[in-house]
C-alpha cells in the first residue's frame, strides 16, 4: 500500500496544465441550431426530445454517463417567451451509435415523460 508523503511527488512526475478558453454561453435557440446545422454536415446524429424542465438536468447526466455515446444541448428559454409544460433539447451522437441512442430514447421514454420527435 502507498501512502502520500512529502517525498511521493518525486514518484509522479508534474503534469503541464492546459489552459482552455471557456466556450461562449448558447444564450438562445438560434445559438443551439446554428451549432446544429454544422453538425449534421459534419455527419453527426441529432435528435430532439422534448421532456418537463424539472427532468432536463437528470436527463443530460443520464446520457452523458453512456461514456462517448452523446451529449445533449439544452438551449435557455428566451426571457420574453412564457414558460412552457416542455422543454427542448438535442441528443447528439455518432453515426455508428444511432441506434444504441434511439433504443436507450425509447427505455427512458415512459421513466421521463421524453416526447422523441424522430425516433420511431
């Protein structure tokens, strides 16, 4: 067993830390389908599902804890629309795991109250 010391830095040695510029904030729907529209270009899988706010965050840890399966993008609501019973988000993912989305989609349908506009 290994315990810490002053002297187990020696052992690993530092790493060099990456400094990233923080992404600009998707502040509207148009941010989120313009990024969209590059994304189906490029050949990636977008799905919209429409779900109740409250579920929106447990949704997104759910999918994005697929490791490399997709990540979803939740635009904010604007501030002069009236809050709605659903909220819209795209799942996107890769073409060769289409359909291990689209089955994952259908078994949280009836957990999340999900609305999959284009999953049969």
């Amino acid at each position: 067993m290994h315990f810490a010391n002053r002297n187990s830095f020696a052992l690993y040695p530092r790493r060099e830390v990456c400094l990233i510029a923080p992404r600009p904030l998707m502040q509207t729907t148009d941010d989120v389908q313009e990024l969209l529209a590059h994304t189906i270009e490029d050949g990636m899988v977008v799905r919209w599902v429409r779900l109740p706010p409250p579920e929106v965050a447990y949704f997104k840890s759910l999918i994005e804890s697929h490791q490399g399966l997709a990540f979803v993008l939740a635009p904010r609501r604007p501030a002069h629309q009236a809050p709605t019973n659903l909220s819209a988000v795209a799942v996107v993912s890769t073409p060769a795991q289409k359909t291990e989305l689209d089955e994952l989609l259908v078994d949280l349908r009836e957990e999340l109250a999900l609305h999959l506009d284009d999953v049969a």
